[in-house]
C-alpha cells in the first residue's frame, strides 16, 4: 500500500467514526470534518500564550474553524486566509478587523469574507505568529492528514520560502477527540506536523515539531504548479 493509500484509509476510518458517534452533521461531506465542539475547541486555543501573544494569524478556510476565524476578529487580530485551491495570482485574503464593513461573525464565514477582504501576494505577507489548520486526523506526534489535496502543505512551504513563518512558527490544529490518533499515521516527506492539538476537552502540545525546508518540487505534479499562480511563478524563477 503506497502512502497515500493509507492516508487515505486512515481518512476513511476516522469520516465513519464521527458519523457513528454523530460527531459530524448528518450526510457531511468527506472533508475536514464539522466536529461538534468546534467552538468549544476554539475558546481553548484562545486560551493558550501562543494565542494571547499573537497579532497576526493565518486560519484555514474550513467550516470547522469558523469559530476561530470568529474569535481572532473579535480579538482583533489580523488574519490572512488562504483562497480556494490557491488559485488567484494573489492568493491570500486579508482580514483587518479594523477595515471590516459587516459584523465579525459575519465576516468570518468563508462565503463572506471574500466580499469584505482584499486579496494579497505571498510576498505583501506580514511575519505570521500562528497557523491554524483543519484536520481529518492527528496523533500525539503531529502527524496530521488532511482532506488529501494538499494545499495546507504547499501554503505552508510558500509562508517559509517568504520568509514570514519559520521552525519555531506555532502551528495549531482543532479536531474533536475522535480524531485524535493514539498510533502512528503515515507521512510524506512534504508534510507539516502541528505543535498544538486543541478538542473541545484538552490540548495536547506535540513534541517533535517538523516543517519542510520549504518547497518540494520533485513532489509537486506539473499540472498543480500551472495550477497555482505563486508556485509557477517561483518555479519559473528557479
């Protein structure tokens, strides 16, 4: 069985657990899970130091960390939110409580916030303090598997080559404790694993932290770079 075909058993095994113990909306689609608690598991991370001592932070665009995106507007913080699939040639949105025109819960929907952000280029990024991704799965290590199409890796790889994050960037995940993993997961040498695990009960702090040295290219399929303007145009500049 080849690495992504455990990751995706593994994606498989945790979709029907949460549907089992209906941890998820009935008839979820197969992505990053909409875990009960989710709000829960975001007032805990606006706990923690990281949190309190960020003022910019980077948030996934999925519906289970909407709360958070919530949250980090109403603290005032800054965040830039990655757009779909990377697509656009500026493929960040930039949220700035101080420049938003409809109410922060509001502008923390993924349907909103295009219409009340500006778009920005990796390189107009400002250093980041904190990353909060989406998960399927992750163990105690780190070890996280996302939905599969792999583009929490590559904005991470981009956010390094900037310059804007680095080794000791705290990377943070919310999950409902079902996706949680007590064993290994499989791992590509282009995967990130998170610092943070944060369920609606605990937070679980990762001890053995790994980032890429920035972007892979022999692990990155042609038609993925032609697809994602910032990467065509760095491989360009290679």
């Amino acid at each position: 069985m080849s690495v992504d075909q455990a990751k995706q058993a593994v994606r498989e095994s945790i979709w029907a657990l949460l549907a089992r113990a209906r941890a998820v909306p009935p008839d979820a689609p197969r992505n990053i899970p909409e875990f009960a608690g989710n709000d829960a598991a975001a007032g805990l991370l606006a706990a923690l130091p990281e949190w309190r001592a960020a003022k910019v932070v980077t948030i996934v665009p999925d519906t289970a960390q909407l709360p958070v995106r919530r949250r980090a507007l109403q603290a005032g913080l800054l965040i830039y939110m990655a757009c779909p699939r990377l697509e656009a040639p500026k493929p960040f949105y930039l949220m700035d409580p101080e420049d938003l025109t409809v109410p922060a819960a509001q502008a923390a929907r993924k349907d909103t916030a295009p219409l009340v952000s500006r778009n920005v280029e990796v390189d107009e990024l400002q250093p980041i303090d904190l990353i909060v991704l989406g998960s399927v799965a992750v163990n105690r290590r780190g070890v996280r598997l996302g939905k599969g199409a792999g583009y929490s890796d590559i904005e991470i790889a981009l956010l390094l080559e900037a310059g804007v994050i680095d080794e000791h960037t705290t990377i943070a995940t919310t999950v409902h404790r079902l996706q949680v993993v007590d064993g290994e997961l499989p791992e590509a040498e282009h995967d990130c694993r998170v610092d943070l695990i944060v369920t609606p009960e605990s937070v679980i702090r990762c001890e053995e932290p790994r980032r890429p040295a920035g972007l892979l290219w022999d692990a990155l399929p042609a038609d993925k770079i032609a697809a994602i303007p910032a990467l065509a145009a760095r491989y360009a500049a290679r």
